[in-house]
C-alpha cells in the first residue's frame, strides 16, 4: 500500500514513487487471480491516479475483462461503462464498448431487479446514453414508474438528466419524467442554486427541440419561488427568467422581485453585463407586464440601453421593440436603428426576416406612437423589403368561412389587407351602429393574396359613421404557456393598428379551437360587438 504521506502528493509523483512500483508489480502478478469486481476497481484506481489506457498493467485488465465480458452482472456493466467513459481508443477499449450494450441486453429482462430503484436508475442512465434496444429501455422506464413512489429527489435529478439524454421518446417516459419533476417541486429548497439551474437547462434543452412534455408548469414556478425565497442574486433571477422566457413561461411574483431588487439597488442594472439588461427587458415585454413604480425605472432602462449603444453585435432591432412594449421611448436608439449604414451591416446576415418585420414594426411606431416627430424613419429599400414580406408567412385563414356565414356571406369579410403603414390584417369587417355589417368585398373574393395588387383598408369606399374592425388570430407562440397573456410585442402592434381607428380583434388559437363548430359563429359575433362597445385607448389588450 501507498504511505499516507501519498495523499498530498499529485498523479504523477505517486506513479513515480517506490511504492507504487512495488504495488503494480504485485498486481500484475496476483491479476490472474482477481474476481470480476476487484478487476474492475483496480482499473478505477489506475484511470484515477492517471495511468493510461494504453499502459500495459491496464491492457492487462482490459484483456482478462473482454475474455470475462459474458459473465458481467447489469451492475458491473454499468460501473465498468463509466470507469472508462474518459479512455483513450485502443482495440481492447473499443471492443468493451462495443460489447458492453449487447451483454447489457441479453442479460437485462432476465436478471435486473424490478423493485431496486437505485439499481434501475443506473441502469436508465447506461441505456440513455448507448444504442440500446427500445424494448430494454422500455424495461427500464416501464419498472421505476411502476416503482415511482420510492423515488427520491436525486434519484429523481438522475432520471430527469437520463430522461434528457435519450434520443428518442419511449412509451412512459412523460409519466415518469413528470413524477420526478414533481418530487423536485417539492423537494426543491433542498437543492442548490446550480443544481436546480441545471435541470431546468436540461429540460429546456429537450423542449426546444420540439419535445412539448418537458414543460412542467408547477416546476417552472417552484423554480421562480425559490429565487424569491431564497433572496437569490439579482442576476440569478435573470437566468432564471430568461430560461422561463423560452419556455414562454410567465411568472408575474419573479418580475415584482426583480423589479423591487432593482429599485433598492440600481447598481445591478448600472454596473451588470448587457446580457442581464437585455434578459430583464424582454421578460417584462413577453409578459407585457409593467410593476409598480415602473416609472421610476424607466430613465434607468434608457440610460443603461444608451450605454451599450457602441456594442454594434447585440440585437437592437429587439431591444428597441422591448422597450416600446415598456414605454422606454428613446429617439437616440431609434436614430440608431434606423441608420443605413447600421442597417446594411444588421440585415446582411441571411434568415433575417423577423429582422425586417421587428425594423417595420418599429416604424410603425414612429407613424402612430412615439411622443415626438414621426420624421424618423428607416431607409426606404428596408421598409419596403419588409412590407413585401410581412403577411406572407399566412398559409392558412381558419376565421374567414366563420365570420362570413356569422355576417351573411363573403361580401362582408375581407382578407388579407394592409394599411398605409404595412400592417398586415388577416380579416376585416366594417359595422354600421345597431351592429349592421357592410359589403366590401362585392366581388366575393375568397383569395387573401390577390395576384394583380394588394388590398389597402384605406381604399374601402365607406359610408359615414360606421366602425372598421380587423380580427387576428394569435397562434399560440403568442401567448404565454401557462395563461392568455399576450406577448408585448402583440400588445404593441394593436395598439399601433388601433391608433390608426381600427378596431382589432385578437383571438386565441388555443381558446377558438376548443370552441364546438355550432358555438363558433355566436362567439365570433359576440367578441366583435363587444370589442366595438368598449373600444377605447387602452394598453391592456384583452384576447377573446
């Protein structure tokens, strides 16, 4: 054995010490006569102390493994799987690895133990991670949620990250992803900061790439609670509210903490990167929320966002747009913005549409909004690249045969309109008072997108004292996961359509399609009644 004075010493000094020669040599003598495990902890011990995998005492072990690799318990699979995960590539290393899975799979529905969630946890972890069979890792998830009341919170962590790692979505897997992130809900002041940022990026991670059932809402706010609880960093909360950003995630308790944080110490905005400006910004404006005393903060939003200015790579066109939705009005950053030479380095990139349609949005805020001149305005050949585009990505109109029986017929509605300042309006409708619908569309033309030229609301040869109203429906990447809060952004572009004296309409994708057929047409109706008896200048938007 080592000398305890070897416990200070580093890899290499131990490797080159007396003693450690003495206890190789040993080794490698007694090696034949070493069980399975006592093989597989020696080679533990050599990675740990640095001895590489093309050394000969560790192909020695490699050697006398692969020629025993049959008689491998699941346990031992998996431990002797991790031992080498850091190994360099030699044939014996590489032919382990190979062999590894297929044993794990022979041997895997007749020997694992059914009731041992630790054991089963382990094994998850190997199958997640390997090209294993989807009937074995079926086995695996199949048992612990059979088992699931056993599981505790890091058991719990451990199924959640393998659970992240498999490839592809198994038979149970949502049932046993959504127990474990309960128990983290409510084990969740037991775990550290980065312990619970870490899951929450693990399965932010699987959500975005179109895995829906990751989203777990009680999570999400154990998360936010725990920020708030805790009294955590000003720019831990920024972390955190940026991942729920993603999920479109609106917790309103977060934004009051951060909020009220920022109030006793303005430093944290003052002296924080522009990431931290940036991720605050746009989770007030996703949730189009503004706390109390916001307007104390306002001055400091612009100042900070003025500071920046010189930053060229960060992405202004949304930073600008997320302090419009915050009434943070600066005609400096609108300058900015709309500078051609800006803009001719902004727009070169390619997949650079919602670029244009955030440039012409903010133009249509100089037309309608902000409280000085709208002289400002961007180059012309942007704008109008942006108008070209904007409406375009419209493939479907689920409303139109709707408000059209609901008025009458298709000489009441018409599709796919623009105004002067490039709005883009799937539908309107004109209403005379006593609810009467008018004809503007006599040609009864069912085509949004003409191929001669574009409708304008502008052009509508009216009559006197009647109501022109224009209905959206919001998919719902436009409202927030958890309630029917419209995003700001949303918010923001009917306000500019409504200074304009259109009434807009907004309907909820997710609210009309759980309404019945033979309800659709009443509430419809209704909304467009209701939404003209209380028009008025607001800056709450409220779906229906």
């Amino acid at each position: 054995m080592l000398s305890p004075e070897s416990s200070s010493m580093s890899n290499g000094e131990v490797t080159n010490s007396p003693q450690f020669r003495i206890l190789a040599n040993t080794l490698r003598s007694q090696i034949k006569h070493l069980e399975i495990n006592e093989l597989i902890d020696a080679l533990k011990f050599l990675g740990y102390i640095g001895i590489p995998a093309t050394s000969k005492i560790t192909q020695e072990i490699l050697h006398l493994l692969s020629k025993h690799v049959n008689e491998l318990s699941l346990q031992q699979i998996t431990f002797l799987d991790f031992v080498m995960k850091d190994f360099v590539k030699t044939p014996l290393v590489t032919a382990l690895k190979i062999a590894l899975p297929i044993v794990f799979e022979a041997h895997l529905i007749s020997t694992c133990d059914l009731e041992n969630v630790i054991q089963l946890g382990d094994l998850l972890k190997f199958v997640s991670r390997r090209p294993i069979h989807e009937k074995c890792t079926r086995h695996i998830i199949e048992a612990l949620t059979e088992q699931r009341k056993m599981i505790d919170f890091k058991l719990a962590k451990s199924i959640i990250r393998s659970l992240c790692d498999l490839k592809r979505k198994v038979q149970y897997d949502e049932i046993l992803l959504h127990h474990s992130l309960d128990v983290l809900t409510d084990s969740i002041n037991d775990l550290s900061f980065h312990e619970i940022d870490f899951v929450l990026t693990q399965v932010l991670s699987k959500y975005t790439l179109g895995y829906d059932y990751f989203y777990h809402e009680e999570f999400l706010n154990a998360c936010s609670r725990y920020i708030i609880e805790k009294q955590c960093s000003f720019e831990h909360g920024i972390w955190t509210l940026k991942k729920l950003c993603r999920f479109n995630h609106v917790n309103i308790s977060l934004l009051d903490y951060l909020t009220s944080s920022l109030l006793k110490n303005p430093w944290f905005l003052e002296q924080g990167s522009v990431g931290v400006l940036i991720g605050f910004l746009s989770g007030l404006a996703q949730a189009d929320y503004k706390p109390n005393n916001w307007n104390l903060i306002i001055d400091l939003v612009i100042k900070c966002a003025l500071g920046h200015q010189n930053h060229q790579e960060l992405p202004w066109l949304k930073i600008v747009l997320d302090m419009c939705v915050m009434d943070c009005w600066s005609q400096t950053l609108f300058e900015k913005v709309f500078d051609e030479e800006f803009l001719d380095k902004y727009l070169s990139r390619d997949y650079n549409t919602l670029d244009k349609l955030q440039l012409l949005m903010l133009y249509q805020c100089t037309q309608t909004l902000v409280p000085w001149s709208s002289s400002i305005q961007p180059p012309s050949k942007y704008l109008k690249s942006a108008i070209e585009i904007n409406g375009t990505h419209h493939l479907s109109f689920p409303l139109l045969n709707t408000i059209a029986h609901g008025l009458g017929d298709h000489s009441y509605v018409l599709s796919g309109v623009y105004t002067k300042h490039g709005h883009f309006l799937e539908h309107v409708v004109v209403m005379r008072k006593g609810g009467f619908p008018v004809a503007i569309n006599l040609n009864g033309d069912t085509t949004p997108f003409p191929t001669t030229q574009r409708k304008y609301v502008e052009n509508l040869d009216l009559p006197p004292d009647c109501t022109i109203v224009a209905l959206m429906l919001l998919s719902s990447s436009m409202s927030s996961i958890n309630n029917d809060r419209i995003r700001g952004t949303v918010r923001l572009q009917v306000n500019t359509i409504e200074a304009m004296g259109i009434v807009v309409v907004p309907i909820l994708q997710t609210t009309w399609m759980n309404i019945g057929e033979s309800e659709k047409i009443p509430y419809l109706m209704q909304a467009i009644q209701h939404k003209i008896n209380n028009h008025q200048a607001t800056s709450v938007i409220a779906p229906v």
